[in-house]
C-alpha cells in the first residue's frame, strides 16, 4: 500500500481522524484518535480499490478540460458564440464550437469507454 493513498482512504473513512503512518504498510499506522477505530486493513484496501476505480471513471474529466482548452473552448469563446447566435442570429461559430466539442467528447468518452 501507498502511504500517501492509504491516508488518503482512512480520511475517506473517518473523517477527521488523527493518525501516522510509517512505511507503507498497515503495520505502519499508528492511530492517535481517542474518539474512533483504524479502519481494519479490510475496510482500507476496499476504499483504495474503490477510489481507484472512481478516479479511473472520471479520468474523462480532466483529460476533455484540458483538450477543450487547447482547443480555444474557453468559457468566454463560449459565450461570444452564445451572444452571436442568440443576439446576432450568426450561429456559425457556436455550430464550429460544438463540432470541436463533440469531436473531444467522443475521443475522451465518460467512464473510459
């Protein structure tokens, strides 16, 4: 186990908890919170197993904000095409923009698909 990660799941567990961790064992841990139980070396394996699943499901995320900006879909290029089609009736842009998004949705699809 990750020290760093194994924190990370104990936090996820019992918020709040007051705890070291020397080397990256379950061994290691020596808890300090009077208030509640260390989480067994169980219920810690299964939350990295679950966190590591959650970040691998929404990885998507950052990958399509990051593409988005290098493809100039910033907020406001979203809101000049938005005023342009709305107030101006010039839809060009916004239909270019959405072409750029879809195009970004599908290589970075959710879940990793």
């Amino acid at each position: 186990m990750n020290a760093v990660l194994m924190g990370k799941a104990i936090q996820h567990l019992v918020p709040g908890a007051e705890f070291t961790i020397e080397g990256d064992d379950y061994d290691g841990i020596r808890w300090l919170d009077l208030d509640n139980v260390c989480p067994s070396r169980d219920e810690i394996e299964r939350e990295l197993q679950r966190m590591g699943q959650e970040r691998q499901e929404t990885a998507y995320q950052s990958q399509r904000r990051a593409a988005y900006l290098r493809a100039g879909l910033t907020p406001e290029a979203l809101l000049v095409a938005l005023w342009e089609a709305v107030v101006e009736e010039r839809d060009d842009g916004l239909i270019e923009l959405q072409a750029k998004r879809e195009a970004i949705k599908s290589q970075y699809p959710r879940g990793g698909a």
